[in-house]
C-alpha cells in the first residue's frame, strides 16, 4: 500500500504524508476505555450532531519518534501522556491510561516500520487526538468520546544542524488565555482562536506571534502555542508556568539540560518593556521558542508596535545552537549517555 499524501500544508507544519494505519479506542461513560485497534487511515465518519462540532470538545497531544541504530525511538512518551491528561482533564473529557496507550503505540509503530525505514533520517510525529462523538444537541460534555492516533514524517529540515529562523509581531489586542481559562491545553479551539491574530501579524509581513497576557498586555506568554526563551545578560529567561502558559515537554527538557550544561536559567514573569530595555542596553543577545514538532527555533526578529528588534543579526546564537545541537543528539540517540529520554520500541507486534 502506498503511503497517504496531499499537498496542502505548509512549510511550517508536517509533511502531508501519512502512515497505512492508525490506532482507535472509543470510550463510554457507562464502560470506559475499549482495547486499542489497528485499522488503516481513513476518513472517519461522524454524526453531524456529534457534540465536538458543536461543543469543541476535542484535544490533541504530539510526540516525536526516531528510527536509530535499526531501533525506533519515543521521545519522553510518559510525559507527553501526561501533558495531554492535563488537557483533556481541563476540557472534561476522560483521561487516557498511559501504559495501554503505548502499547497500542507500540503495535501501531510494528505494522508501520516502512514508514521509519522510507523516512529513516527524518523524526516522524505520532499524532493523538480525541474528541466527543456523542449525538446530542445540549451544552454538556459528552458520554462517549473516540481516539484516534497516526503518524506523519516531519520535513527533513526539522533534523538538520541549523534549524530555520523566524520572525514574530507582538500582539496587544486579542490575547490567547488568562488565569483560569484553557489556553495551556492542547485544546483545538487554543488554535482556531489565534488566527485572527496571525492574519493581524501577516498585514506587517511576520508569520508568528507572541502573546502578551490577558489583563495588562504587559507581560509575556508564549510565541504561537509554543513556550518562548530569552537570552538577557547570558541568562536563559523563560515565563513560569502560570495556569495560562504551556506546559511543553520540550520547554522542561531545555530548562534541564540548560542547568547541566551550566547555563543561569529563570522562570518568572518577563515583560515587553523588560525585553525593549534589554535589547536598547545590548543585554539582548537571543530569543527562541521550544515545541515537540520543532525542538528549538531561533527568534530572528520581533516587532512591537513601532519597535523593531534585530535579534543577533539575523543568525542563529551561540547559546541557542548549542541547546539545539545538544538536545537533538539526545532525540536521535547521539549523546546515549547524557540522558535516558528515549523509549525504545519492542520489535515483536504485541498482541492484543
């Protein structure tokens, strides 16, 4: 069977091209959680009443796998499993068990080895995404819900040595969540809602945006969904996990690996006006996000209202390349002995 593909994303998003298979569990309140299934990628069909169209009852999680030595390899899997329990507990959906869910990973990934062995230098995403299928008109949340899990090769660019840079335009009008809301899950709605503030960006010539929090527009959140680093005076500067920021995996293995290659790192509140200062003093040396799908990008430029910061000319930074060369090492199995984040998948199909 030939692998799935389209044409229609873009540069900064997977590479449409899609695994044979994909794994399925339905849940009903009254039983809980089915066994996982095998089946082949399909279009799925869905009750035009179905409480997630009408509702928004539906959250993703990603994590990145890797074809090394002949093995293939999940990136901290456990933690990404709980980040989307997070989520799904936040939006009221129920929460998925951890060990039965890699495991049905795991078969997945056995049925799909040509898919490794075809990307075999490329990191491949494993996308998980459930949302409410119950056929029912009522602002409640659902009885039953269905879960669905595929896999994606990402673009080659992702695993080179020198990741693409971006530019950024701080948004001061709409604002991504506030103390108490949604916006640290991976709820899809987070995603729909930041459009209108992309398309604000587009009109000044920037693909990217940062968020500034929801009551002051005063202090720093987050770059698109993902978590943003800030290189001020040599020290790593990251906003704290709030209840509004992303919880990212990758952001938490930066914060460490940053520490054990000895790097002053902060989590605290980091305003605008503290970024405006810094780069006027020459204490603004780098800025980078941290996401699961693109570990590390450099933050080339940012805008904010009259304000235009270059930052480190354009390039890539000293400290920025070596979080990024080091942490991909690790992901493709390089630094064995720096850390143990990587999940090894069994070889034999697991039977179930």
């Amino acid at each position: 069977m030939e692998y799935q593909s389209s044409s229609s994303q873009t540069k900064d998003e997977c590479e449409s091209t899609f695994g044979n298979k994909m794994l399925t569990m339905s849940y009903q309140s009254s039983k809980g959680w089915s066994s996982p299934i095998i089946k082949d990628y399909a279009p799925i069909t869905i009750s035009p009443s179905a409480q997630c169209l009408h509702y928004g009852q539906t959250v993703f999680e990603d994590m990145v796998a890797y074809h090394i030595n002949d093995d293939i390899h999940i990136f901290k899997p456990f933690e990404h499993f709980e980040k989307f329990n997070q989520s799904l507990n936040r939006i009221e959906m129920p929460a998925i068990n951890k060990s039965e869910l890699l495991l049905g990973i795991q078969h997945l990934i056995n049925q799909e080895r040509q898919l490794f062995d075809l990307h075999e230098h490329q990191p491949v995403n494993i996308r998980t995404v459930m949302f409410a299928s119950e056929n029912k008109l009522g602002v409640s949340k659902s009885d039953t819900y269905e879960l669905i899990t595929f896999l994606s090769p990402l673009p080659k660019t992702l695993n080179c040595q020198t990741p693409e840079r971006i530019k950024a335009h701080v948004e001061d009008e709409y604002v991504k969540s506030v103390t108490g809301g949604a916006g640290f899950t991976q709820f899809g709605g987070n995603y729909a809602a930041s459009y209108a503030a992309k398309s604000k960006a587009a009109q000044f010539g920037y693909d990217h945006v940062i968020w500034l929090d929801g009551r002051e527009r005063t202090y720093i959140e987050e770059l698109n969904n993902m978590n943003i680093f800030f290189v001020i005076n040599h020290t790593l500067i990251t906003p704290a996990l709030d209840g509004i920021t992303v919880p990212g995996v990758t952001r938490q293995s930066i914060i460490e690996l940053a520490k054990e290659l000895g790097y002053q790192i902060e989590e605290r509140q980091i305003s605008i006006d503290e970024v405006l200062q810094s780069y006027k003093d020459g204490l603004l040396t780098e800025v980078f996000s941290t996401s699961t799908l693109n570990a590390i990008t450099p933050v080339c430029e940012i805008k904010y209202k009259d304000n235009v910061l270059t930052i480190h000319n354009n390039k890539i930074g000293p400290i920025t390349q070596h979080l990024y060369t080091t942490y991909t090492f690790i992901q493709q199995g390089k630094l064995p002995d720096l850390h143990q984040w990587n999940y090894t998948i069994e070889r034999e199909p697991i039977e179930m």
